[in-house]
C-alpha cells in the first residue's frame, strides 16, 4: 500500500489545460504543449465522480433498489490568482477569466502526484465554472474557487 | 531603504524644532539603565523584527507569503515637568506609520508607564506587506 502524498515538490498536484481548439480528445490537446497552460498556486482540489442514482422502493422488499443514471463528474478547485494565467493565458489558450466568460470548451489534464514519467493522472474536457474571484483586508490577494464541469467521462492515464 | 531608516528620517524632519531629538542609536542599555531613560527627550527607534508567515498554503507552489515588520520606539521625559510639545511628539510618532509605503497595514500605538520621576512612552509600529 502507499499513500498518495503530495507535499514534496516532485509529488506536487499539477492541472493543465488547453483551450485554444477543438481535439479529438484531452490527450491530443496536452499533445500540444505550446498552448497547454499549467494552473498555478492550486489551494484544493477535489475530483468529484459522482454516479447518479435511481432508488425505488417495493412492497414486496424490505430494501431499497437502485440502479445507476449517467455520472456528474466535475473538479472543483481552489487558486490564488496570477496575472498570467487569469488575464493573459499561453499562446492561443486565452487567461481563466476570458475562457469562462467566453463558455470555452477546456481540455484538461490534472496530474495526481506530480508529473514525471509513471506519474497518474485524470483527463478530460469540460467547462469552467464557478469563479467568483475575491480579496478582504485581512486576506490582500486575490482567490477564487474554480470548477471544472465535465463533459463525458474522466480517462485516466499514467505518463 | 529599511523601514527603520525611513521613520527615522522622517521623524528627524518632524520633530526638528521640537523639544524631542531624534537618534540614530539603537536604545540599548547603558550601565544597566535603557539608553532612553538615561538621555531623556530623545526618541531611540529599535531594530526590526522582521517575520515571514505563510498567508495561502498552496498545492503546486509557489506559497503566499506576508511579510510583517515590528519596530519599537522609546522616549523618556520628566515626569514632573514633562515638554510643553510631547503630545505633539506622540501624534507625529503615531502618524509617522503612514510615510512606510506599499504596506496594507500600518499601525502604530503607544503605552506609557512611569518610574520614579521618568514618564517612559513606548511606541509600537507594525507593518504588514505581501
């Protein structure tokens, strides 16, 4: 068994993203390197692949039943904004801000415990959603939540 | 330039023509006694504490840092027959926190205490940056 640590610098969580296309798929737009943006200064992450359920009930069971509906599957983070990446973007993948306002479809790449060959990680294509960008006094930089509503399923893959 | 070096050039400014002088002297002791209670009327600025602390732990790095700065001033008088001038002395002390720039907190108190026939003022300056 080992556990999934993330807290030395090779083990760093790492997401990438490319918007500056249509793909055949997420691992042809990370193929892409020059338009492939990597998130900085990542506060949380949460992957949620969540199968929707259908439960019923019977007179002649003393359980429920269930079966499974389609899978809401999303990524839900946490950034510290940088200028680069929420203004300017990389080459044709535009800054986090214009990529949401314009309803961009993201190809994206989120690297469990760093990035190096033999590295895992989870892939797909998606919208961003929830940002809500926000600073107080006590806090004077920048933070937003951030999601990724995905379109499909996840792939996973190993580098 | 420091922080430090900042207050004391504007304080020297400020308080010339007063009763109080300025030092460049950090207030050290002196035969067992603070310097600013044996040279009374003279306002000693410390050294800088100077603490890094973490404001956003982040994932991939790298972390938000904020960066606070404490200094602490001293001024003694006589108790008895204190400066006509010395609540000017203490306004421009406190007010002098606003010459430090590209701080998001700058705040500055003071605390007196007495011993014997010595009236001590104790200012303390915080600065916090990013």
């Amino acid at each position: 068994m080992a556990y999934i640590a993330v807290n030395s610098a090779g083990d760093f969580v790492r997401l990438d993203i490319n918007a500056s296309g249509s793909f055949a798929n997420a691992n042809a737009a990370m193929a892409q390197t020059a338009n492939v943006m990597t998130v900085p200064a990542l506060q949380d992450v949460t992957v949620n692949a969540t199968p929707g359920l259908f439960r019923w009930k019977q007179l002649d069971a003393l359980s429920e039943y269930v079966v499974t509906t389609p899978s809401t599957n999303s990524v839900a983070l946490t950034i510290v904004l940088d200028d680069t990446t929420f203004f300017t973007g990389a080459n044709s993948t535009p800054g986090l801000f214009t990529i949401t306002n314009n309803k961009t479809l993201t190809y994206f790449r989120l690297y469990w415990k760093g990035s190096d060959s033999g590295d895992r990680y989870v892939e797909g294509e998606g919208y961003l959603t929830a940002l809500a960008p926000t600073v107080t006094p006590d806090a004077p930089v920048w933070t937003t939540p951030l999601t990724i509503e995905v379109v499909g399923n996840f792939v996973t893959g190993v580098k | 330039m420091s922080i430090r070096t900042d207050l004391l050039t504007h304080l020297t400014q400020e308080l010339a023509g007063s009763s109080i002088r300025v030092s460049t002297e950090l207030p050290y002791d002196s035969g067992g006694k603070p310097l600013h209670e044996k040279n009374m009327k003279v306002l000693y600025l410390a050294d800088s504490d100077i603490r890094h602390t973490e404001l956003f732990n982040t994932l991939n790095g790298p972390d938000v840092i904020q960066i606070e700065t404490n200094i602490q001033a001293y001024c003694t008088v006589d108790a008895k027959n204190p400066p006509a001038d010395v609540s000017d002395m203490v306004t421009a002390v406190i007010l002098s926190k606003n010459v430090i720039l590209n701080h998001h907190i700058m705040e500055c108190g003071v605390i007196t205490s007495q011993t014997e026939d010595r009236l001590t003022y104790s200012f303390q300056y915080r600065f916090v940056t990013i």
